[in-house]
C-alpha cells in the first residue's frame, strides 16, 4: 500500500479538544490536512480549532460539540460529515472514556456509557464514513493498553478496548483489497485528561476514590505529543499496530509468552500500586 499523503485531503478526529486529539490535530494541520474535529468539551475544542486556524490559515477547520455516548448525537454527527464531505481522507476514532471500579462496583448504565463512546461511537461512525474513505484513505481506531491486557478494575473501559481492536483487527482484512490502511493503537501511560475526567463506579468506596485517581494519574507520564506524532508516522508508513511507551509493550510482551499467567502479575502489581497512594501522590504533584 502506498504511503499515506496528508495534504489538501480531510481528515475527521474525535476526541480531539485534549490529550493525544488535540496534538494529532496540530500534527495533522502541519501536514496540511484540513480538519473535522468531534468533542464533547466546546471550551477547549474550540481553543484547539482557534490556534490552529492562527498557525495555519490555509487550513479549513470545522468543529463539532456531540456527546458520543448519545447514539442519536453520534447519527447526527456522521450524517453531518456524510453530506458535506462526501470524500475523507483519514478518520481517527480517538475520544474515549474511563470508569473506575470492580464489575460489582460499577452501575449497567456506567459500563454501557463507556462502551457506547469508546466502541459504539467508532463502529457507528466507521460504518456511516466507510462510503466516503477512497483508495488511499485510512482508518485509525485509538485502543489502550488495556486493549491488550484486562487488569482487576477496570472490566467496562477493558470490554470496550478489547472490542475495538477485534473491530480494526477484521476491518484491516476486509478493507486492504479497497486500498483502505487501518491502524489500531495501544497507548500505554499518555499524559491526558482521562483520569481527571474518568467515571467512578456507584458502589466504589468514598474513602478509595481519591487514592485511585491520583494513582492512575500517576501512571500517566508520557507526552500525548511525542504519542501523536508516532500515531501520524504510522498512519504514514500504513503500520498495522501501534504500542506507544514501555509501558503498552512490557505488558504486551508478558500477555504473549504467559497468555494465562501474565493476569496474576497484572494483578499482584495492581494490588501492589494500589497500596501505595502516599507515593502516587508525590509523583502527581511533582
């Protein structure tokens, strides 16, 4: 398959007023893609959408505020992009949420709000787009690590992970006699919001909430920047599969050579961090 060319060709991102969205939308405005971008935070999507259009002015950039866990706002979306660009270039599936809590801890509702917006969303918008990605076009679906590992704690945002790559996994086969590339990637530990804005399941403890969240917020230490840009060289060269830090590849590594008993480690060094909430809490305000 040939390389991917970003210049004067559309490109959609959800996801894209924060994290690893916002700096894949300065990468691809650099390359010279014109922009579609989703989120659900109008405030800070449309600061995105203004330095862009001040740092390049030849580039057209659309933003549209929709909550991905509404199916009705997901059609509404899809049907919008369908009917005013009719051809695109790239679609990068990459809004997602987290939620907090062992499987008995969290509502049916939560764990169907996650997978509405981190697996729904982007088969939805993936099967109502498909129409308008031509030869040469690619499809990027952002996994997580924990599209790849399962630990305790983390049952809805792993479902919707594990769910996602199965989806790119086929549609990678399916769409490469069309000229189609897709990439699916596994970010590690990305320096984003997801934690800050992370859903706590109903049942969790109050007194755990915290501790939790400053944890997790700990473990998120690599640039969303550096992680964009490795995402744009994949999209270029046409990489099936992305891990992005150390901390994607370890577990990868340990998931493929113990398939059973990587769980036990996962699940030892869970307990392990979860114990030590003091030491979380200087890394996150360092």
């Amino acid at each position: 398959m040939t390389p991917y060319r970003f210049a004067g060709r559309t490109a959609v991102l959800t996801g894209a007023a924060s994290g690893i969205g916002e700096h894949l939308a300065y990468g691809l405005s650099a390359r010279g893609s014109n922009l579609v971008l989703v989120d659900v935070d109008a405030a800070r999507l449309t600061a995105v959408a203004d330095r862009i259009r001040t740092s390049h002015p030849g580039i057209t950039v659309q933003t549209i505020v929709a909550d991905l866990a509404d199916r009705s706002a997901v059609d509404d979306v899809a049907e919008r992009i369908r009917s005013e660009h009719p051809a695109l270039g790239l679609l990068v599936n990459n809004a997602g949420i987290a939620l907090g809590g062992r499987f008995d801890q969290i509502s049916v509702a939560q764990f169907e709000t996650v997978m509405n917006v981190n697996f729904r969303a982007p088969m939805l918008l993936t099967h109502a787009l498909l129409p308008s990605l031509s030869n040469g076009s690619h499809l990027v679906n952002v996994s997580s690590l924990f599209g790849l590992i399962a630990p305790p704690g983390q049952s809805a945002y792993a479902a919707s992970k594990f769910a996602l790559r199965g989806l790119s996994e086929s549609l990678r086969s399916e769409l490469a006699e069309n000229g189609i590339g897709v990439t699916t990637v596994h970010p590690g530990g990305i320096r984003t919001r997801i934690a800050e804005s992370a859903l706590v399941g109903v049942d969790v403890p109050e007194s755990e909430i915290e501790p939790n969240r400053k944890l997790f917020a700990a473990l998120l230490s690599y640039p969303p920047e550096k992680a964009a840009e490795q995402i744009l060289r994949a999209v270029a060269t046409r990489k099936a599969r992305l891990l992005i830090s150390t901390s994607a590849k370890v577990p990868d590594l340990l998931a493929r050579l113990l398939p059973v008993g990587h769980a036990r480690i996962v699940r030892a060094l869970t307990t392990a961090s979860a114990a030590r909430p003091a030491s979380a809490e200087r890394v996150v305000n360092r």
